[in-house]
C-alpha cells in the first residue's frame, strides 16, 4: 500500500528525536490492523494518537513496546533500530506501557504493583526515592499501598498503573487509554499529573478515544482511521479544525 | 516486610547469621528425616504410606510452582512423573550389580538411587523444557490441552516400548527408597518453592499469574519465566517418580494416566493456587482420606460382606467430601497464602511488617 494522504495542519514544535515510527504494518492472521503507520515522538513532548475504535491506536502502541511483531517497517527508539525487539529488552531501554485496562496485579498490593514496576531496576535506593515521588505524585497510593489492588477504585488503579510504569524510569511513557472507564473529575485529576509527569522530562505517546481532552493536553496529534494516519498536526490546530470538530467531538 | 527484602534479594528470617541461613534447614531436617528412618524401620506399611505421601507433597509442591505461582494450567504432570519413573527405574536396573566397595552397602545403595533419581528428574525436565517452549506461548485452555496431550503421549509411549516393559511394566527395580531419602526430596522440593516464592523471580511469576500482558509491559521476559517454571516442576516431577519407582514393586503405564495428573491438579486446587503449605496439606489429606475412610469403615462392619458394601461408597464420600470443600472454600484451604498467613495466631512468632 502507497503512503496515504496525510493532512498536516500547523508547523511542529521541534523536539529532539526519541521515537521514530515508519511505515510500520501489523497483521492479526489476515487481518491487516496497521497498514503502514508513520509518527514521530521527540524528547520531552506530548503525543496523542487518537481515532474510532479498531482504527489501530493499540496495535501501534504495542508495536512501538515489543508487544507486538510488526510485519513490515522500521520502529527506532532512543537512537537504536528497535524493530521487533521484545518487551522485555525495552524496558531498560527506557520504554514504559502502561497497557489498555490498567492492567494492574489484583491480588498483589499496591506496593507490590510498584516494586514490580521497578523490575529490571537494582539501585535500591533509587527505587525507594522514585517510591516516593510517586507517592508525592499520587497520595492516595501511598494512603492505600498495602491494600490490595484490586479493591482500588478506578482512578487509583489508572493512577497506580502510571505510578508503576514510571518506576522503570522510562524515557517514554506509552499510555493505552487513560480516561477509559473513569469519572471526569478523576479524568481531570489523571492528566494534571501527567502535566507534572511530562514537565519533569518525561515523553508521553498517549492513546485516546476522548479526543478533546487528548488534544488539550498533547504537542502534538495524530488522527488513526482504519490503520493509517490521515491527519496530523499540533493538538490546538487539531482541535480546531472542522472534520476533527464533526468527526470526534460531535459538532 | 517481606516484599521489600525481596527486590534487595534477601529473604528469610533475621537473627540467624547469614551465612548459616542458607544451609540452617539443611542441619535441621537431616536429624529429623534419620530419626524418622529409625522409627518406622519395623514398620512396611507405615514406610510406604509415608513414602506415598511424600511422592504426592513432591508432585503437588511442584505443580503449584506452574499451576498456582505462574498460573498455567498444566494437567499433564503425570507424564513427567512417569518419565522420572522410567528413566529412573532402567538406571538402576543398568546399575542393579554394581556397588561401590569402599561403601557400606546401605550408603552405596543410596548413592546409587539418587543417580537414578537424578537421571530420571533430568530426563522429565528435559521433556519439560522440550514440551513447555512451544507450549507455554499458548494461554489457558490450550495450554491444558497441549499437556493433556503429552501425559497421555508418554503413557502411549511407554505401553509400546520392550525396553519399558511395555504395558506390564517395568518389575525387579531395586527397592532401595527409604523414608529418610523420600522426606529429603520433600524437603528439598519445598525449600527450592519457597525460595522461589521469595525471590524476584518468583515476583514475576506472580505478575505473569495476575496480568501477562502488564508483567510482559514491566519488562518481564514472559516465554523465559514460564518455561524456566515448567522445567523446575517437571524436574521434581519426574524425581518424585523415580522415587515412586524404587518403592513399588512395579510400575506400569497405568500408574500414570490422566487419572493421576487430576488427582494432583485436584491437590494444588484444593490447598489453594499458589500456596506451597496449602498444596503439601491438601496433599496429606487426600493421601490419608482413602485410607482413613477405609479403616473407618472396617471399624463399622466387623462382618466382611457390611465392611466391603461400605468400602465400596469409600469413593464417592471422598468424591462427596471435595465437593463440600470446593463449595465452601472455592479459593483452596489457604488461597494464595501460606500456612502461617492463614491462621499467625497458632505461630507465636510475630508477624513482620504489620
């Protein structure tokens, strides 16, 4: 397949390169889920990838984590050529998903989830420290860290799935859905600490179905619809264009 | 807390040098196991209902490390056992003339035993890690299936091999399994579990139990751990058959069928998945039950045709009997906890980090 039209509204902030996404394809058995998605993540920014549901925001973030085996393109990360590099050798590389549902260990305390977030990490000390500025981050999890997770409320399972992705001390956090299941209020909550979170350096690629909110909050933004991106361009410029206004914020 | 000792890599109990912590239960349960030895040495029936108790903790401990910590379903754990049984029972068949001189017979003989216990769990382990690579990619169910398959592909196996004894099986093994090298396996099984469960890499067995996807996120190398599990438990499978070997007259593919790998599925279930205490209870009691049941009924009918009509609904109470524990409790006796979790205030020993 030929690259599709991208409509590319506004100029980019620059940022220093960190992630590189070309032309990267990813099939389900015959299913083509991604057919050729192009993206860019610089140092220090926001990146939204918003779209309908199956449009392929997922399968790029698992691309992007090792999570899935792309068939065809090249996923750069941090300088080196990651494609088809497995989770388990990006992580210390500085990459942290904080998949779809929280996926946060029901049966294991809220301590536990964030110890096992420090996995690969062996500087005790530097663990305990990052334990406690996500602890300055997320009072509640502090509050609650014995407690099991699964009997977390909603919220604090999002934020404890955060919390734990950013022990890895990641470069680059990739976060599937966020808002998903959650109150606005608590949305609200999440995303002024992602703020705090991204304005002490860490980058962000952010999946969304709540496009508004996305765009608010990121750089940059790209639009997903049916495995290819069709638009790209700041998060204000995005928000204010009219197909983004009638296709996904219901105007 | 225990936890937090586990990422710095130590666990255990302070007030103990460390350097002594390693080998201190090693010093403990010797004594116990030959004191053991010497009180049961007049006594054949108690020795090999011992021995087949030991055997059940062994397979039961193991499979919890597959079952209950990384959460697989593994329903084929007989058929690493029957491998340890085989491959045990030939070595030392190979190995029945020979001795060690300077030795006196008894040590020689269980010198000679644990070539063929190591023999077999090395050989099971190697089934272990053959079946488990390509295997433990699948989730759940067919995960199930696939070991279901093998159990059943190695009783086949076997039922057709001369070397085997095909479906007779294999007699003339030297009985030279005592209650002391029995009860060390079960020590070491345990000790070897608990340790796991302590470690950072029994952490990632539980973080692929809760959530694989998320354990894979935190960087966990899913594959390797499962497959690492499943070659420790397939190991102290096929031990625990080879220990199985040297003390039943004979053995034969029908000592290993599916029938078994439920019974010890039945065990980790029962006990609770994950509990290393829980799965060695459960593994007690379903191993006295039938017995107990039977005396029990004996008891009842002194005439033989009452004692055997009751003896006969001996089963379907025991069948009745999990039920009811399986309704009542369906988390397993002790859930994911561990003896001491469940009931702190039987230990007096306090509890640490609450």
């Amino acid at each position: 397949m030929s690259e599709a039209q991208v409509k590319v509204l506004g100029a980019r902030q620059e940022f220093a390169p960190l992630l590189a996404v070309d032309g990267v394809k990813v099939s389900y058995g015959a299913i083509q889920a991604l057919k050729g998605v192009t993206l860019k993540v610089g140092k220090g920014e926001v990146v939204a990838l918003i779209g309908a549901n199956g449009a392929g925001k997922t399968s790029t973030l698992r691309a992007v984590s090792g999570m899935l085996k792309p068939v065809g393109g090249r996923i750069s990360f941090a300088g080196e050529d990651t494609t088809g590099a497995k989770a388990h050798t990006l992580v210390p590389r500085g990459m942290a998903h904080a998949p779809e549902g929280r996926g946060i260990f029901p049966n294991l305390t809220v301590l536990e989830n964030l110890e096992l977030g420090a996995y690969l990490r062996s500087d005790a000390d530097g663990i305990a420290a990052d334990m406690e500025k996500s602890y300055a981050l997320f009072p509640k999890l502090k509050e609650r860290r014995k407690q099991f997770a699964g009997t977390l409320s909603g919220g604090e399972q999002q934020m404890l799935a955060i919390a734990r992705a950013l022990l890895s001390r990641p470069k680059l956090l990739l976060l599937d859905e966020p808002s998903l299941g959650l109150a606005p209020q608590v949305t609200e909550t999440i995303f002024r600490n992602l703020k705090d979170v991204n304005a002490a350096g860490v980058s962000i690629l952010l999946v969304e179905q709540n496009a508004h909110l996305a765009l608010n909050f990121a750089h940059y933004g790209y639009v997903l619809e049916t495995g290819e991106v069709v638009m790209a361009g700041p998060g204000k410029a995005l928000l204010e264009s009219p197909e983004i206004r009638k296709a996904y914020l219901g105007e | 807390m225990q936890t937090a000792s586990a990422v710095s890599g130590s666990g255990g109990s302070s007030g103990v040098p460390a350097s002594l912590r390693g080998i201190l239960p090693v010093l403990v349960a010797l004594p116990v196991l030959l004191v053991l030895e010497w009180l049961l040495s007049n006594s054949p029936f108690a020795s090999y209902l011992l021995s087949i108790m030991a055997v059940n903790i062994i397979l039961a401990v193991s499979l919890n490390i597959v079952n209950g910590m990384t959460g697989q379903f593994s329903i084929g754990h007989a058929g690493f056992m029957a491998v340890g049984a085989y491959l045990a029972g030939v070595t030392s068949l190979a190995l029945k003339d020979v001795a060690l001189s300077f030795l006196p017979v008894a040590v020689s003989d269980q010198v000679f035993l644990v070539v063929a216990l190591l023999a077999g769990g090395i050989s099971a382990a190697l089934a272990g890690f053959l079946v488990g690579l390509p295997s433990l990619r699948l989730r759940g169910d067919y995960l199930a299936i696939v070991t279901l398959g093998f159990g059943e592909i190695i009783r086949v196996v076997v039922t057709n091999t001369e070397a085997f004894g095909r479906a007779l099986g294999l007699s003339g093994i030297p009985q030279t399994s005592t209650v002391a090298m029995v009860g060390f396996w079960v020590f070491l099984v345990v000790l070897v579990s608990r340790r796991i469960a302590g470690s950072s890499h029994g952490r990632s067995l539980w973080a692929i139990r809760e959530d694989e996807v998320a354990a894979e996120a935190m960087g966990v190398n899913t594959t390797g751990y499962k497959v690492r599990a499943f070659v420790i438990s397939s190991f102290f499978a096929g031990i625990a058959g080879g220990l199985f070997a040297h003390f039943v007259p004979i053995i034969n593919p029908g000592s290993f069928t599916f029938v078994k790998s439920m019974e010890i599925v039945v065990m980790v279930v029962l006990g609770g998945l994950g509990s290393t205490t829980g799965a060695i209870v459960a593994a007690v009691f379903l191993t006295l039950l039938p017995e107990a049941l039977r005396s029990a009924f004996a008891a009842f009918g002194s005439e033989s045709t009452l004692a055997q009509q009751v003896d006969q609904i001996r089963m379907p109470v025991y069948g009745l009997l999990l039920v009811v524990l399986m309704l009542s409790r369906p988390q397993g006796l002790f859930g994911t906890k561990e003896l001491w979790e469940v009931i702190p205030r039987w230990i007096p020993r306090r509890r640490k980090g609450m």
